[in-house]
C-alpha cells in the first residue's frame, strides 16, 4: 500500500500489531479520537494492520492519502513497509495510558500472547518495565486454550467463574501443563466454576510476580484484550491488593500511543 | 540509522583459532601429551610452559556457537541424558565428546577432537564445573586434577585465597610432572607468564582507555572477539601482537575520533555472556539503534583482569591472583560496587541485562544488579532470557523489543 498526501484533511494514525489482533487509532490535530478498530488475525502479517487502518478509515469517511503520519508498535511492528517509525510497544502503552489518565503510575498489559508491567513517573514517561513475551504463561493465549479444553466460549468464562466459591488451586503455568491439570482437576470432579477461578488466580499470582520487579505505584491501569475480562480483573484486584481501572477500549491503549507519538511528529502536542 | 565500525585488527583471530584446532588435533595424532580445561583459563600458561596442549572447552562451545554448528553437539548431548536445563557450554562439549559414537564427528571440522590425557577442572563458584569435569573424567576415563578457587566474601578473604590456589597450582605442576615424566621448566613458565602478563595489560589498558572515550572506538562485540586472544593466545608472542594491534588501532580511532557504532549516541553495559550465535546481528541490531554496547563485567572482571598484581619472580601466585578476583568469585555488594563504578568512568546511559538460561552462577545475582545500579545512576535497565550458546533459548523478537524500549527510555529522559 502506498501513501500520498493530501493536504486537505490531516491526521494520524496508530497501528497496534499484535501477536493475536490488529488495531487502529486515527486521531486528528486536537488529539481527538476520530476512529478505532480491531480486527482478529489469524498469524501477524502486514495485510491484517492494513485491514485495520482501512476499518477505522471507513468509519470516518476518510482515506489512507489523508494519513500525513503513521507509526507502529507491537509485536508486528516492523512487518508494515508504509509506516514512517515503529516504536515498541513499551513506549506506546506509556503514551496511551498516560492519555486515558495522567494519574496513571502502573500499567499491567495483557494481551494475546504476551503480558508486562511498566512503571511510569509523573509526566508519563517509563521509569521501569517488565515483560513476559517468551511463552503463552497468563496470557489472552492461555485462557483461549484452557477455555477449549473445558469446552467453553472465551466470553463465557468470567461469568462462570464468578459463581465459584473455592477457586482450585492451579499450580502450573506453562499452557500445556496447565491444560493438563484443568483436565486432571475435572476429571476429579471440581466444577468449571471453582477451575476457571483458579486459573484467574494463577494468572494474577504470575502478574504479581511481574509487577514486584517494579515500584509499583496507583493509579494502576490495566490494558490489552485479557482486561475486557471483568472477573478476571478483579481477581487480580484481590490477589495484587491493587484497585485497577481499567479504560474504555483497553485495547487500543498500544495503537493510540503510536498515535499520540505520530502527532508529536507532526509538530502536535502528542 | 547506525553503523557499526568494528575493530579490523581483530581480524586475523578467525585463523589463529583454527589453528590452534589443527595444532590440537596434530598433536593428539602425534601422541603428544593434550588435555582438557573447563572453567576459567587458569592453567594455559603452566600448561604452554610444558609443552601440553589444551583445548579450553567454553571457548570451544563458543567458537562451535558464534560458527552455528553447535546444535548437533547438543542434541547428541541430550541424546546421551543431558537435560536441556544443563549449561548449554557442557552440553556442547559432551556432544563433541560423543560424536565419533554418533557418527558426526567427520560433519564438520570442530567436531572431531582428539581423546585427551587429563582433564583440569578450574572451579570458582560455578557447581556445575566440577560435575562437567567428573563426567568427562567418567566419558574418556582419563586423570582429573581439581583447582577450587574459595569464594572471597571480603577483602581480607582474598589473601588466602590466593596462598591456597598457589598451594594448589603447586600439586598441579608435580601432577604434571608425573603425567609426562618430564621435569616442570620454571625459566620458561616465567618467560611465558611475562607474556602473558604484558598480554593482558595491554588488553586491559586499551579497554579501559577505549571505554573511556566518547565516542568509543570499539565496542563490546569487540572485547568479546578479543577473549579469543587470552582463551587461545596468552604466554604466545602472536596473542601479544594480537594485542599490540589492537591497541594501535585503538588509540588511531581516538585520535582521528571514530566511534565504533557511528553515530554513537547511547552508551550501555551488558551484563551476562554473551549471546555466541547472535553476536554479529547483536552488534548491528545495537548499531541501528545508535546504541554502543561499551562494556560488561565477563569482559572486563574475567579472563586475567589484574595482570598488574603479576610479580615475576612469584609466577604462580600471579597465575592463581587471576582466578581468585574473577568476578565469579565475589560478593553482590563488590560486584554492585564495582559495576556502578565503571559504568560512571564510562558513561554509561542503560543496562542490558542477558539473563543466561543455563548458567545460573552468572545469572544469580543480576536481578540485585539490575536494580541497585539502576537506582544508583538513575538509568533505565532491561533484563531479558536468552543463552550463550542454545538457539533454542533465544527469541530475536524479545531481544529487538526490549532494546528498542531500552533506547525510547533512555531518549525519552534525555529529551527531560
């Protein structure tokens, strides 16, 4: 895809190119979110963030010729040829949090395949990160697994664990041997209920583990996909002993950073 | 978009250490007496000093890593019972041990090597070294001779550190003695000790003096090729000219003010080993980001790092003075000391921290590190998994991610 200008409308764009999802932001000069989009990929690829820019385009009317600056990030970041700049996905959450709230001091990300923790001081600017992008460990990946092998929709797993009134304790991380505990721990006859919440618990006990390499300071905000998981945050609420906001779109944080850096590009106030 | 600018002197290494391979395995088809060496690089001037030939077998895991043909050695390896979770440098090496058994040793020329006479174990703090030596001793069913370096908690430990090494280094010499039926050579050990000690001081003060300067003129890929020259080269008029050279390129670089990463605007430490099949890429990745990775406490507190204690006329108290202030062998609050110390002297903006999968000894304390130094200076860190040599441990994609994020901070402080 090639980009020329038009000098008519301007704006900026962000792509989030997740390990599981594309997503978009578009913003104008005021920082104003004109768009957004998030569009599901099957392996990361350069055709999907195209899809997702063209998405969020078409809500607004515009063209990819009225995008005077594009900036990625995530794990895909450098797979888009017609970007100005990447960014890692770092900077971009700092930048996205900081936007929602600048009284953000911590922001735990989830997302699809990878989990972090970041620390940031007063202007919004990275004191100290911490991630966890080597395995599927706790991650929007681990719950899609476990909720095939209990035979449940992705959606319908919080509420369901919800109900639980003595969560298992699930001792394993690594996807594949947690699997096979969840199946173990069926097979024993604890219900989908009391096995869902144990996985939630395990999964905040892997991101307390995180976050205790970094001075974690409120406001804490919670990002990525595995955040739209209401039980599953407050889980995490329980067993951090954090109050965690969690933003309208959590999962465009990433994409509205790139965003926001694209207007200071553009000689905005980004 | 960076460059990088490598030191060309280093050049001539690739066949020094081929070489020294060939001289090895011919020496091992004359019958000559070989041996093998795991731990730290204690022994070689002894050993070069009696006519005993050596293969130091981390180095050879690194060499067998940086020319990607290491992953055959640790399959055969794991195939013999070895655990993925076992230092990937003894992995590497029991391949090599089994790979005539194997039937690969004719694939490639590092992976025949000859059945040695003896093995010496230099052990400081790693646990596994001395288990490597018991199964290589079990493997070819040849003598074991054990040098334990003790721990050094404080300064005052430190002298009698050093007498009982020296204690030890003497029963090695009879060792050898008895093994070779040849009387130790002490005019020549003290000849080959005073190249080796002028050797490592020019090492040492080029480092110090490239590190120093804005922009540097070489950089850590550069000081981790040069261990090939202590590793194969040290007591050897050739490993000092190596060093000759190097130095004067050096000081040319400063002089002229050429950077070993141009432009260089970000300084960082490495800690950890370094990533053997990666180094190239690494070196570049870093360059692109304008970024020089300057120094690192295994090429700087390691591989004869106080040459200046080396008295001549008490040779062998020098060569154990080099295994007793490894930084192997030394306390968190030295090491948290010494690190922030050099990275002041060299200016340093981040911290790369290589958590080391399979050696626990270097990885151990980095956490503590990380944080101390980075609170210390006021410098962002990161800390990421990979190994010196496994490929099967090193994910490219968090390497670039957090070296990305690592430079965006350092910019963005830099920025106010």
């Amino acid at each position: 895809m090639k980009r020329e200008r038009e000098d008519k409308i301007k704006v900026v764009a962000g792509i989030d190119i997740g390990s599981v999802t594309a997503k978009t932001v578009i913003l104008d000069r005021t920082k104003k979110i004109l768009a957004y989009s998030i569009v599901e990929e099957g392996i990361v690829n350069e055709e999907s963030a195209i899809l997702s820019l063209k998405n969020a385009l078409e809500k607004v009317g515009l063209t990819e010729k009225m995008v005077e600056i594009l900036i990625t990030t995530g794990y895909g970041r450098d797979l888009v040829r017609f970007k100005n700049k990447s960014f890692s996905e770092i900077s971009c959450h700092a930048k996205g949090a900081y936007f929602f709230d600048p009284e953000t001091k911590t922001i735990i990300d989830i997302g699809g395949q990878d989990s972090k923790a970041i620390a940031l001081d007063s202007e919004g600017k990275v004191k100290a990160f911490q991630m966890n992008d080597k395995c599927a460990a706790g991650t929007g990946r681990f719950l899609e697994v476990m909720s095939r092998a209990l035979k449940l929709s992705l959606s319908s797993m919080g509420e369901i664990a919800a109900n639980s009134q003595h969560p298992c304790h699930v001792s394993s991380m690594c996807t594949v041997f947690a699997e096979s505990e969840i199946i173990s721990l069926s097979a024993q006859g604890f219900s989908k209920s009391d096995i869902i919440a144990g996985l939630y618990e395990s999964i905040a006990r892997r991101t307390l583990s995180l976050m205790s390499f970094l001075p974690v300071q409120p406001k804490v905000m919670m990002t990525g996909g595995v955040a739209k998981n209401k039980q599953l945050v407050k889980v995490l609420e329980r067993i951090t002993n954090t109050e965690i906001v969690v933003p309208q779109e959590p999962q465009i944080v990433g994409a509205l950073g790139a965003a926001l850096i694209a207007l200071q590009g553009m000689g905005g106030e980004g | 978009m960076g460059e990088t600018n490598r030191l060309k002197s280093l050049s001539s290494l690739g066949k020094e250490v081929n070489e020294f391979y060939m001289k090895y395995k011919r020496a091992g088809e004359e019958k000559k007496t070989i041996c093998r060496i795991m731990g730290y690089p204690l022994p070689h001037v002894i050993l070069r000093a009696h006519d005993v030939y050596y293969m130091f077998l981390p180095s050879y895991a690194a060499t067998s890593a940086a020319r990607h043909v290491v992953g055959r050695l640790h399959q055969v390896a794991e195939e013999k019972g070895l655990l993925r979770e076992v230092c990937s440098y003894v992995r590497a090496n029991v391949g090599c041990a089994f790979s005539a058994e194997a039937g690969i040793a004719g694939a490639d020329p590092m992976y025949s090597m000859p059945k040695p006479d003896f093995i010496v174990v230099t052990e400081s703090s790693c646990s596994m070294t001395f288990n490597w030596g018991d199964a290589e001793r079990r493997i070819f069913n040849v003598p074991l001779f054990v040098v334990h370096s003790p721990y050094v908690w404080d300064e005052a430990d430190e002298k009698d550190a050093i007498a009982e090494v020296t204690r030890q280094l003497r029963e090695f010499i009879s060792f050898l003695e008895d093994i070779t039926h040849r009387r130790f050579d002490w005019d020549k050990y003290k000849r080959t000790m005073a190249l080796a000690k002028e050797t490592a001081g020019l090492r040492m003060n080029t480092m110090d003096q490239a590190c120093q300067t804005i922009p540097s003129p070489a950089t850590l890929f550069d000081w981790t090729s040069l261990l090939a020259m202590i590793n194969y080269l040290i007591g050897l008029p050739e490993g000092r000219d190596v060093a000759l050279n190097v130095r004067e390129e050096v000081l040319q670089k400063i002089e002229r003010k050429e950077g070993a990463v141009v432009p260089e605007k970000y300084r960082l430490y490495w800690d950890g080993i370094m990533i053997w099949p990666y180094l190239g890429k690494l070196a570049q990745k870093c360059a692109a980001l304008n970024a020089n990775v300057i120094w690192s406490r295994y090429s700087t507190f390691s591989f004869w790092e106080s040459p200046e204690m080396i008295d001549l006329e008490n040779p062998l108290e020098g060569n154990a003075i080099q295994v007793v202030r490894l930084h192997f062998n030394r306390n968190i609050d030295w090491l948290i000391e010494n690190i922030t110390r050099q990275c002041q002297r060299y200016h340093i903006d981040g911290l790369l921290i290589h958590a080391n999968l399979t050696c626990r000894t270097m990885a151990g304390p980095q956490l503590e590190i990380m944080d101390a130094v980075s609170r210390r200076l006021g410098i962002p860190a990161v800390y990421f998994e990979g190994d010196m040599t496994d490929e099967t441990l090193i994910s490219e994609s968090q390497i670039d991610t957090r070296l990305q994020a690592l430079i965006e901070t350092i910019e963005a402080r830099k920025r106010g």
